[in-house]
C-alpha cells in the first residue's frame, strides 16, 4: 500500500465500503486521499459493470477532477442535447459548454475502470464474492456477515451498494416502493459518426433518449414508456426487440432505423423510492450514500453525479472532524439530504414533462422553441442549481 500522510486527517482510520460501484469506488478513493486505510467487500466475481451509457455533468465531474480522473478517461465530452417530437422534428437545442469541467457521455463500465485504476494505485484492497447476509451494529463498531460465513469488523462502515442495500434496511427498516406506472428498456447499437450529442425524441407516453458512446462505437438507447402493466424492478431482465419496436413504431426520425438494430435488450420496472429519513446510525459508526440513500428515477441523468457528490461530502466531512464521527456524519446529512431530495423530484417531473399529449404537447414544444430562439442559454440555466452545485469548493 503506498505511504500515507501520517498527519492526514484520518490516517489510522479504518472504514470498510460494501459496493464496488461508481458510489463504492468514489467512496473509497476519497477517504484514502484523507488517509483512511480503506476496504472494499463487492458480491461480484470481479469489478466490472454490466450496464450501458450514463451522463456526467459538471457537479460530478468536478468531483472525479478532485478525485484525480480525468473524466475523458471515462467518455467523451457532450456537445448538445436535442428535443425532438416523436416525428424526429427538432424542437430545441441545448448548446453544451466546451469549457470548465463539462458535460461527459460515458459507458458506465469506462467509468468503472478509470475509478478502478485510481483505487488500485491507492493501496485500496478489495475482496470480491462477498455478499452480505448480516449487518449488525455492536459496540465498538459495527459487524458485517456474508453468506459464505466470513465476517468482517470496522469502526466506520459506508452501505454504498445501492437500492437494496442491507445497510439502508438496518438504518430504515424495509420501505415499500411504488410502481411508477413506466418501464424502461436499455440496448447498445453500433454506433456513427455523428456528433456527440444526446437526443430526447418525446412522444404521447412514451420517451427515447439515445447518445454515441466511446468515440461514435456504439450508441446508447434508453426508452420509457407509461403502461400499467407491472415490471419487475433491476437492470438485467432481457426483452422482446420486437416489443420495443412495437412500443415506438410510431416514431419518426432515426429511431426506427435504431431499433432494428437492436438485437440485445433489457427492461425494467421504473419503481419510485423515498430519500432515506436516516443516512447515518446514531453512533457514527454506519453511513450511507448513493442509490443506497437515495434512489432516483432516470429522467435528471445525476444518479451517477449524486452518488460522486456524496462520496466526496462524506469524507470531507469525516476529515473535518475526525475525533468526532457522529457528528461528522449528522453533517453530511445535513448537507446532502435537502439538495439530493430536490433533485429527486427534479427527476420525477421530467418524468412527466417528456410524456405530454395533444395540445399540451404542442403547446410546450413551442414555449421550448421560443424560448431557446430568444435566450439560447436560458434552459439549461434554469438547472444550474444542480449543474453548478460544487462539493469540492
């Protein structure tokens, strides 16, 4: 492990992260820049990610800067984000900035690797097969138990494993989520050459977002659609192609040309999940971060950028009190659980905005048309409350 500051603020700590994630991993670095010696427990047989494209904007990407990564390490650097209806007509163009930390189209594995990398040249150990079974919270600190029997201790422990933590169940006891009423498909093409662009093409219950991934390779495509028929909630139920083509046949533009490529694809639920009342134990012993507090539904792309803004929150806020965690910990909260919460609901009005019909449709593509026609720059000025958020400040 290489040498550490021995008068860092938390040199001689010990935390053990549950999750090998974007949340786990940015968790991880960021406590070992501190000086914690840091351990990582991951379910899987190795760190790897089987998910498709994701969205970092600058909140995040400051934080992987900070976190030492590049984030063109990770994906490419966003030009513009295009409306269009469902005919392929374009309704508004976001002009993204080409300065300042930026806006990212990253394969998610990409950023799992580049995380991967910076935590491997850290010291960080990891141990893999290890899902938990058992979270108790003794004094002095607390315990955790997988299923293979082992058992593992520390003083600090971070439930960044995401929506069904066990660490979330034992802060918070089981919570039910609600079916949103929508399901989501997600499928990787061949890609173009095309710019780097996300495209949202909306339509009548129903919304398809699609962007080139690792240089124009492959293209990324996510679609919702509103039905009442029930999905199971996860990443990696695989789908009919056809049912997807059926579900937007009546899209124009390049989307029908998309779908027949699809030969690969996965649908799940959209299930809605409360921000946890409780992020912490009472002890400053056990935290939270990411999906794990706080869920979200797709339709804001920052769940990505939420979970590296909480790793770099906890640490900052751990080092800033070392000799006192529970109040480190009722800290990050504090700071965390109002923003996130806003943000969450941000999501799950988008949720609604893209899916708009009739003469409710028509009448907000043309306030979209002409407000970008009069001030370019104000749509995505009214989200600078997230994009400008800055947790490395």
């Amino acid at each position: 492990m290489p040498a550490q500051d021995p008068t860092a603020p938390l040199a001689g700590r010990q935390a053990l992260v549950l999750g090998a994630g974007v949340a786990g991993l940015g968790a991880a670095i960021a406590l070992r820049q501190r000086g914690a010696e840091v351990s990582i427990l991951e379910q899987a047989p190795r760190i790897t990610e089987v998910g498709a494209g994701l969205q970092i904007s600058p909140n995040g990407a400051r934080v992987l800067q900070a976190l030492g990564i590049d984030p063109a390490e990770a994906g490419d650097r966003s030009e513009a984000v295009q409306l269009h209806d469902s005919t392929g007509r374009l309704v508004t163009r976001l002009a993204m900035p080409q300065d300042g930390a930026g806006f990212w189209l990253c394969h998610r594995a990409d950023l799992i690797r580049a995380l991967e990398r910076r935590m491997r040249a850290a010291g960080i150990h990891v141990q893999l097969l290890q899902k938990v079974e058992d979270i108790p919270l003794p004094d002095p600190g607390p315990s955790v138990t997988t299923q293979a029997g082992a058992r593992h201790d520390s003083p600090l422990l971070i439930g960044a494993d995401g929506l069904h933590s066990p660490l979330r169940r034992v802060l918070n006891g089981a919570a039910e989520p609600f079916f949103t009423g929508q399901v989501a498909w997600r499928a990787l093409i061949p890609g173009d050459d095309g710019p780097r662009v996300a495209q949202v093409f909306m339509g009548p219950g129903r919304h398809l977002v699609s962007y080139p991934l690792r240089g124009g390779k492959l293209r990324n495509i996510v679609a919702v659609q509103e039905r009442s028929v029930w999905a199971a909630e996860g990443w990696n139920q695989p789908d009919d192609p056809e049912a997807l083509r059926a579900a937007f046949a009546r899209f124009g533009g390049p989307v029908p040309g998309w779908l027949e490529q699809v030969q690969e694809l996965y649908l799940w639920g959209l299930f809605r999940h409360p921000v946890a009342r409780h992020w912490h134990d009472s002890e400053g012993r056990a935290a939270l971060l990411g999906d794990a507090a706080h869920p979200t539904l797709p339709f804001m792309a920052q769940g990505a950028n939420m979970a590296l803004e909480d790793c770099w929150t906890l640490a900052d806020c751990l080092a800033s009190t070392p000799d006192d965690p529970q109040t480190a910990l009722a800290i990050y909260q504090q700071r965390r659980a109002p923003h996130v919460t806003k943000v969450v609901a941000a999501a799950n009005a988008n949720a609604r905005n893209y899916h708009l019909k009739g003469p409710m449709a028509a009448l907000a593509h043309a306030v979209l048309r002409t407000g970008n026609a009069l001030a370019p720059s104000m749509a995505l000025k009214r989200y600078d409350w997230i994009y400008q958020h800055d947790v490395t400040a």
